[in-house]
C-alpha cells in the first residue's frame, strides 16, 4: 500500500510537470484553478478534519489574498511580492479574527467566521475607493516573476503561469504535509478528539487553534493571491459566503480525514463541472444533485471509499 | 432651534424604524421557521431560504401572471411549497439529523444550488417585480409622512404570525407534543408521540411560514433566483442572535436586525450590510447563547 501510495505520487508530479508539453491552454487553466482549489480546501481542512472547527469564512481570507496580491501588482510588477502580499495579507486577517474567533467552538464558531468573512465582503463590496466596489479591481497584470540582478521569467505564456503556481502550490502541500504529521498536527487532532484531555496535558487549547486558524488563513491568502494574474481582474463574490461554501463542498467531497481528501475533491469539482457544462447551462442543479448524494451515501469521502471498500475488493480478487 | 432640529431627528429616525419593523417582519417568518426546525429537528436549515423564495415565485406566478385572487394565490403557494417541504423531508431531511452539522449545511447548501437553478431554468434570471392588489394601494400618513398601507399590513401580518404561532406552541395538544419532543426527544418517542411524523408536520409548518414570508413579499419585493440566498443568511443571524431554537429571541432578533438595517440605510448608507454582521459577530461572542438563550 505504501509503496503503491509513493508511485501514484511520483505517477502525479511527473505528470503534473509535463503536462504543458502536451497540454492545450484550457487545460492548464482548468489545472490551475484546481491547484487553487486545492491549497484552499487544505488549508480549510486543517480547521475542519484536524482541528474540528467548521469555518464558513474563507472567503474572507481568500479574497483578502486575492485584493492584496492585486493590489501590489498594480503598483509593482513582481509576481512573488504579489504572492507574498496575499498569503500576509490572509495570515494577518485570519490572525486578528482568529484571535476573536477561537473562544467559540461548534456552531457558534461557524456563525461567528461567517459573520466575519460576510463583514469582509460587504467592505469589498462597498468601500469603492480600496476595492473598486462591486466593478472590483480590474487590469491586473500578469506581472513577470522577477527576482532583482538574478532572474526575471514572463509570466505571460500560460505554461509558465502554470510552472509558477504548481511549484509553490506543491511546496505549500509539502509543508502543510509535514505539519499535519508534526507534533502541532497530532496535538491538533488530540484537540479535535477530546479538548479535555488536551487541557489537562498543560496544552492552551486556544492557542493551538489560533494558529491552526491562522495556518488556514495564510492558505487561503495563498490561494486567493494567485488568481489576480490569471483573471487580470478580482471582484467581490470572492468572499461571499457561498464561495466559502466552496473549500467545505470538496473538503467533504473527498474526505475530511485523509491528507489527500480535499485535493481529490478539488480535482473532483471541476471535473463534474466541466462535464455537465458541457449538457446544460443549469450545471448547478445537477452539481447539488450530486453533493446531496455524496452526502447521503459516501458519507466518509470519496478517498476512504477507494481505501476501505474498493481497495480490499481489489486485493481479494488478486489473491484468488 | 436646536429642539426643532432634534424634534426633527427623532420623527425620522421612528419613521424608519417604523419602514424597519415592516423589512423585520420579512426576516421574522423566515427565522420562525428557521428556529423551529433547528429547535425541534436539530438541523440547520440553509435551504429554508429556497423556500421562501419558491413561495415568492408560486405567488408571483399565481397571482401576478394568472391573475387569480390574491389571498388565493397565498393560500395555494403555502400548501405548494408545503408539499415540497413535506418531499424534503422525507426523502432527505430525515436522514440527517443525527449526522455531523458540516454534513447538514452541505447537503442543505446542495438544495440550494438545485432550487436556484432550477428556478433560472422556469422563470428565467430576470428579476419581476408583480403588481400590486388594488385594495393595498395607498398611503397612511404617519408624523406627517406618507406609509404605504401595505406595510402596515405586513407589520400586523407578522405580529399576528408570533401571536399564532405562541397560540399553537402553549395552547394545542401538537404544540405540546412539539415542545416535549423538542427537549427530551427519546422520553417523547417513549411516551407514545410518533416522532417522524411530529417532525415531518413541523418542516412542513416551517417550510410554509418561509413561503408565507416570501408571498407577503411578492407585491413589493424584487421576485429573483438568489433572493433566497440573500436573505438566508441574515436570518441565520436572527436565529443565532435569539438564542439558537428560541422563537421569541428570534422574534426579537428580527426586530433588531430589520431596525438596524433601516437605521444603516440612513445613516451609513455605504455599510449597512457591515453593520449588520458586526452586530451578530458581537452578541456571538459577548452572549454566544444568544440575547434569550438557556
């Protein structure tokens, strides 16, 4: 099993690599905003399957991303500030609400971050001289990725755009990867099981999720920074609630208690999306048709479903 | 002078508290239902907004494109929707409330995506705004200003709902049951109360109050996919503001939320909307049990 895990792996990343080579431009634009998804619903993940905190704000923090690293790029032209500036501008903000956030637990907590992610879209929505209002910021550059007397890479071709985000996003995963499986992570999970338990081991269980809080905010910053290049343009229903519904759907989707859940139901997103779009332009009845049953049937997510049904299957019928 | 000026002030600000009341009474039937799904279910309810809006568009069909009466076309869009609630919660609702609350939102957040749609797909995207019952039309003068009669209909309508609804939960042999079953369900279930059929006639109850609330509103307010989306969402904080399951906190929520909007609208006309949410972020986390919570 572990080593079938490791060749899927190494199977992925050397196809993910090559695939500009062969590749059209819609595809690697599909394969970006999936990457996004991606390092948005993992970073989500460590509040809900880690931490056992729903947040219904994400929003927020993705957009925060999105209008800072758009902010910068029409000011100065470097992808990596830009980039820099959105994962800041999400941890920072996720900090300081986290801070107001983590005291509540439950259902409270999930009211009380969507009362903040809703407070920041109403600020992007409104406050038209910073955000541009509901027009949102447009014109954004696809600034070259530029570090000054070393190197300087345009960003225009989308495959090189591409080489951009999967190589930070596969760094982001990698470190993310290492916390879950840290002692921060495992006390994470201890908090998520029995807080009690936790408590009594001396451990300040607020802390722990201020920073797990924090943690998601950096990557949904992250996240959110690295659509502006690719649309040229960030609008409000960025960090409206129903995009913070977005990271939960495919968190849920793929399973909330594998590291690998959320990219599989990222993946799995566009995926029936690109497909039903095809048929109708009413995708959205078809897609919640679709979350309904996913709900009511593989309840554990798409990835335990594969590990625990399909795989044992599979091994039987080897050994027969 | 200055007393003029200030005289002045308050009248405006009573008159828009009294434009408010009538925006509350909106969020009121909605949280209602809200309330006492999660009260009595245990589950939160994010496509009881689709609701609401099913009952706008059932009304806005029957009484504003079929010319029917209006108080008929109320009537058949609450037992429509009343119906579809009925399907809901058979078929779906039933088979969530003992699982986790991520799992509740996302699969009500999918009937949202599919009532949305499918709404788009009959009625078309473009917002309507349906005419008018002719015995409506006109204004009362209030501190010298005109008030639409209608608002005062939808003012009295709602606080006639709180009365009837307080009247059914205290005074009847089903508020009674729905009141036992709501605190202890297991000693309900034990003491002879069918308990799947108490909790289908309640999302029912519930599902039908929403479509009130959106029928009530078809003369007035913009009929559009999405105004279910819009408003869920602020009487997710009336309910929470009341105290989770506590219909005279979200009673009095409502009041809140409606006055406070219309004060918004006046005096910080670009933020209203963010006030709103400071105003629920604060009471969660000074009172996280809500203004009425136990």
């Amino acid at each position: 099993m572990m080593k079938l895990k490791i060749f899927l792996l190494a199977a992925l990343i050397l196809f993910l690599l090559f695939l500009p080579a062969f590749a059209g431009k819609y595809l690697l634009y599909m394969t970006i905003h999936i990457l996004i998804l991606s390092v948005f619903a993992l970073g989500f993940n460590l509040l809900l399957g880690y931490t056992g905190l729903l947040s219904f704000g994400q929003a927020g923090f993705f957009a925060m991303g999105a209008y800072a690293s758009a902010k910068i790029l029409l000011v100065v032209p470097s992808l990596l500030l830009g980039t820099i500036a959105g994962m800041v501008a999400g941890g920072i903000s996720a900090l300081v609400l986290g801070y107001l956030c983590v005291r509540h637990t439950r259902i409270y907590f999930s009211m009380l971050t969507l009362s903040f992610g809703m407070m920041i879209y109403s600020l992007a929505w409104k406050w038209r001289e910073v955000t541009g209002g509901d027009d949102g910021l447009v014109g954004i550059p696809r600034a070259p990725f530029d570090i000054p007397g070393i190197l300087s890479i345009n960003m225009n071709p989308m495959g090189n755009y591409y080489y951009f985000v999967l190589v930070i996003s596969l760094i982001a995963i990698f470190i993310l990867y290492r916390i879950v499986n840290s002692p921060f992570g495992l006390t994470l999970k201890g908090i998520r099981d029995s807080e009690n338990r936790v408590a009594f081991a001396g451990i300040s269980i607020r802390n722990y999720r201020l920073l797990s809080f924090t943690i998601a905010g950096l990557y949904a910053g992250l996240a959110g920074s690295f659509l502006p290049p690719l649309e040229n343009t960030v609008t409000p229903p960025l960090a409206h609630w129903t995009h913070s519904a977005e990271p939960v759907m495919v968190t849920l989707l793929g399973g909330i208690h594998t590291f690998s859940g959320p990219i599989v139901g990222s993946v799995l997103f566009y995926l029936i999306k690109d497909i039903i779009v095809r048929y109708t332009q009413y995708w959205l009845i078809w897609f919640g048709s679709i979350v309904v049953f996913l709900v009511l049937v593989f309840r554990g997510g798409i990835v335990i479903f594969f590990t625990e049904r399909i795989w044992p299957l599979l091994k039987k019928q080897q050994r027969r | 002078m200055r007393g003029i000026y200030t005289e002045k002030m308050l009248e405006k600000l009573l008159f828009q508290s009294l434009i408010g009341l009538s925006f509350s009474m909106y969020l009121w039937l909605l949280a209602a239902g809200l309330t006492l799904v999660f009260g009595v279910l245990g589950v939160l309810n994010f496509a009881h907004g689709s609701l609401f809006m099913l009952g706008a568009y059932a009304t806005f069909t029957l009484y504003g494109k079929l010319g029917l009466n209006f108080w008929l076309s109320i009537a058949l869009s609450l037992i429509s929707v009343g119906i579809i609630g009925a399907i809901l919660e058979r078929l779906f609702i039933r088979r969530i409330y003992d699982i986790d609350l991520a799992y509740q939102l996302i699969l009500t957040f999918g009937f949202i995506l599919i009532f949305d749609d499918l709404v788009k797909m009959i009625w078309g995207g473009v917002a309507m705004i349906p005419p008018m019952p002719s015995f409506f039309e006109g204004n009362l003068s209030v501190l010298g200003r005109p008030f639409p009669i209608y608002n005062l209909f939808i003012i009295l309508a709602g606080i006639a709902v709180a009365i009837i609804l307080w009247l059914i939960l205290e005074k009847t042999w089903w508020g009674r049951m729905i009141r036992a079953s709501a605190s202890d369900r297991e000693m309900a279930s034990a003491i002879g109360i069918n308990i799947p059929i108490l909790f289908t006639t309640v999302f029912v109850f519930a599902a039908m109050l929403a479509a009130l609330g959106g029928a009530l509103g078809t003369p007035v307010r913009v009929v559009a996919p999405g105004i279910g989306t819009a408003m869920i969402i602020q009487a997710f904080v009336i309910t929470v503001i009341g105290g989770l399951g506590n219909l005279k906190g979200a009673f009095v929520g409502a009041l809140i939320v409606g006055i406070l909007t219309s004060f918004g609208i006046l005096l910080f006309p670009v933020f209203e909307l963010f006030i709103i949410f400071v105003v629920m972020a604060i009471i969660l986390m000074v009172k996280p049990e809500g203004l009425f919570g136990k």
